[in-house]
C-alpha cells in the first residue's frame, strides 16, 4: 500500500536505512563491476568515501542541501579520478545509488509517482553538477572537452540501460524503441519502427486516459500516468510512463520521449490485496452476521422471537435497582393460557406453537413501549412493566386478557382465555419474592375459575 509521507518523516526514513540503502547500492552488479574494471580497491578508506557521498546525496534528495553545499563530492571525484573512472561509470554509481534509495522506499511502500519522479529529477540536477566538478578535476590528464560534449550522451546510456524508452514523432508514429521495451513488449524492433504507438494498446484501456494524454503533450507539457498495455502475445504488462515533448528553437514539437518503468508486479500485488481485502470484508460480514444469530439466539425465544428467560432475568435485574434508585414503581405481570394441553392434545403441538405466536405478536402490539415481554415457559409469559403500579399493570392484564378472549385464532376461533398475577415490587423484595408475589397472585386467578385477573395481596 503507497503512503504519502512529509519531507521530516521522509528525512527520518532515508537516515533510520542508511546502512541498508549502502550495502544494497554497494552490492549491485553494476557497481562492483564499476570497481573490478578500474581496479577500484574497497579498503576502508575507500569504503569510507562511498558513504560520506551516499550522505551527500541523501541529504539532497531529502531537500535538506543542494549538491553543491556537500563538500565531500571533490574527494570522492577525486578518488574516481584516480583510478580513471569514466563518466559513463559515474553515472552508473548515481543511477544505482538511485536505485538502491527507491527499491527500499519502494519495499516499504512509501515510493509514490509523485516521489519518484522528484528523486529523478534531484538526481539528474546531482549528475549534471557532478559532470562540472570533474571537468575541473580531470582536465590535467583528459581531454574534458571531448567528455563533455558525450556528458548527454553518456547520461542516454544510463537512462537507456535503465528504463523503457520509445521515441514517436507528432503523429504518434514510433521512430525509436530501445532493447527494454521490445523485450517487454515481446516485439522485434523492425515490427515497431514506423508504426502508431497504439500496436501496443490495451483494449481495457479507456480512450479518455489517451485523450488527456494527447491534450497534455500537444500543449507541450509532460504527461504521467499508469498505462496497461498489451503485448505481442496479447498478454498485458503495467508501466508507470512519462511522456515528454521535445521542442525545437522555435518552441514547435520535433518527437515525444517516453519513459516508462516496469511496475506490472506492483499493480498485481495490488490488485491481489484488494482481493484479499474484499475476500476478508466478506469473511467480517458473515461472521458479523453470525455472530448477531448467535446473539439473537442467545437472548431471544426460538419460537416466538421474544425475550427468553435468562435475558428477563438480567433485564429485570436492572429494573428492580432502577426503581429504588429512581424510587419509581415496578409491577410484574404472570399469565398463561387457560387449558392449552387441551389444545395440543386436539390440534397437535404445531397448532400450538401457531397459536402462541399469533397471541405474542397480538400482545407484543398492545403493550407500551419500555414494557419487557419475555416468554417464560411453555404458554407461560411475563411482562415487566416499569414505572406502572399495581392498579395501572391490573388495568393492561384486563385489557390484554379481554383482547385475547376477543381474537380470533387459528384452529380455536374465539374465546381462547388467560389467566394473570399481578404483583408491585416493593423496596424490600429481590427478584425471587417478586416472582413469588406474582406467581401466587396467578395461582389464585385459576384457583377462582380462569380468565381472569388478580393482584398479589398479604
């Protein structure tokens, strides 16, 4: 994942790997062949050059001084000179260098477009400076004026070697290709030369993404974007490509230059992680959808989706201290259905549980809001109703009990009878004598003939 970073974190970051971006930079191919052709010994003196100028150029990439600010650069050309180093093998040390600082940044996922665009340009403005001073440094034993007029040249080789570079002419029609891009285009040079550009275009390219790009380098200004293109085999690649107009003396385009570097494996780890990512939200969401039915499970009847026993026990916990804190009143109400084995026994258990959950949602729609309903046990229920009396939770037992008896249910028809037990919590009742209360005012309901209502009484 890129994450953008401020010049002081970015500071941090180059000074925290400096001993790593060394041992990379000092460790690459190009760079020990560099050594060995000039015979280049690391002894520690040597050595010790090699990372003051790896400061020096750390300290300009990092916009805390210039190239011309370091003064170890005299010392290291100097060394270079010694062992008659090219301008072609400085740029190959720069370049590396270069490489070593943006494949660390890169692995750490800080190496954004806009980054590394700013590191190439720091580098060129470094390389051009560095040309200067060896000019001064070598010209006793070298002709300089020779190397000098080959300095852009030698610089081409480096960014060639380096990159994927193509040249087209104003009309898009390609006159240059180097060796990275038919190798990653799979395409021979003379099956490039004299074509559009567009061979190598992918179909899943939208045309509004070449459409800005031509907008932008026909006002002769450099373009940069990600583009997916299509090789020879028509398999795709990824590349991070900068497209810059070259102008002539009257300031008309004489060819585009186009930079590209490989960033295919990039864009698919990319595109793997949000596949991961997505994989895994979908994962959070089932189990987040599992984990609610379990919860619901938990505190919630199976049958008739209303509180079970176990959560109106924690709930009416709560209420009981509620009420003698806010010294308000609670009354609890018990009831069941009146004979109801008889209508198992009759209809079948499936009747049955039909006809508890028609009479749950017809209670459930006629009780206040803040009022528990919960079921106790088999056609057992009890309804918790804060800041009601014992007179206000008689007066909703009548009027539940004459809805029921009212309603017409399945299998029964009308006149499907409850019977309720009333009782106030009081400030010395706990949970278990309330219940008692209640359940002892229920007894004495069916003890007086059913479908009726009585309140807990000394």
């Amino acid at each position: 994942m890129i994450k953008i970073i401020n010049s002081e974190e970015f500071s941090y970051f180059l000074r925290v790997h400096r001993n790593e971006i060394i041992k990379i930079w000092m460790n690459k191919s190009e760079v020990q062949n560099v050594l060995h052709r000039h015979s280049l010994p690391v002894i520690e003196k040597n050595t010790h050059l090699f990372y003051q100028f790896c400061d020096c150029y750390i300290s300009v990439i990092e916009w805390r001084a210039t190239i011309s600010e370091c003064q170890i650069k005299i010392d290291f050309l100097q060394l270079l000179n010694h062992y008659n180093v090219t301008v072609a093998d400085l740029f190959t040390l720069i370049t590396k260098l270069k490489n070593a600082i943006e494949q660390i940044i890169f692995e750490n996922g800080n190496l954004s477009f806009a980054l590394h665009s700013e590191i190439d340009f720091l580098t060129l403005q470094m390389a051009n400076d560095l040309a200067s001073n060896f000019e001064n440094i070598i010209s006793s034993n070298r002709n300089y004026k020779s190397e000098n007029s080959n300095l852009l040249a030698e610089y081409k080789k480096a960014v060639d070697l380096s990159n994927i570079v193509s040249k087209t002419n104003p009309k898009g029609v390609i006159t240059y290709v180097n060796d990275r891009f038919c190798e990653i285009s799979g395409y021979v040079r003379d099956e490039l030369i004299g074509k559009p550009h567009n061979i190598i275009r992918h179909p899943d390219m939208p045309r509004e993404a070449f459409k800005e790009l031509w907008d932008t380098i026909k006002a002769k200004k450099s373009w940069n974007g990600v583009v997916t293109n299509m090789k020879k085999d028509g398999s795709q690649y990824i590349v991070d490509t900068t497209v810059i107009p070259i102008l002539d003396v009257d300031g008309d385009v004489l060819e585009y230059i186009a930079i590209r570097h490989d960033i295919t494996e990039l864009e698919e780890t990319k595109q793997q992680l949000r596949n991961i990512n997505k994989a895994m939200k979908h994962k959070v969401d089932e189990l987040y959808s599992m984990t609610n039915r379990l919860e619901q499970k938990a505190y919630k009847d199976n049958l008739t989706g209303i509180n079970n026993r176990e959560n109106f026990d924690d709930i009416c916990s709560t209420e009981m201290r509620h009420s003698k804190h806010n010294d308000q009143p609670l009354s609890l109400i018990i009831f069941d259905v009146d004979h109801f084995k008889q209508v198992n026994d009759t209809y079948g258990h499936q009747a049955g549980d039909d006809i508890l959950i028609d009479l749950v949602h017809l209670i459930e729609n006629n009780i206040k809001n803040g009022d528990i309903f919960a079921r106790w046990g088999g056609e057992e229920f009890v309804i918790l109703t804060p800041a009601t009396d014992e007179a206000g939770a008689y007066n909703l037992a009548e009027k539940l009990r004459k809805l029921v008896q009212s309603h017409t249910f399945a299998y029964v028809g009308k006149g499907l009878s409850l019977s309720f037990g009333i009782a106030q919590f009081t400030a010395e009742d706990n949970k278990r004598t309330l219940f008692e209360k209640a359940d002892g005012a229920l007894y004495e309901a069916k003890k007086n003939g059913r479908n009726r209502s009585e309140v807990y009484h000394p």
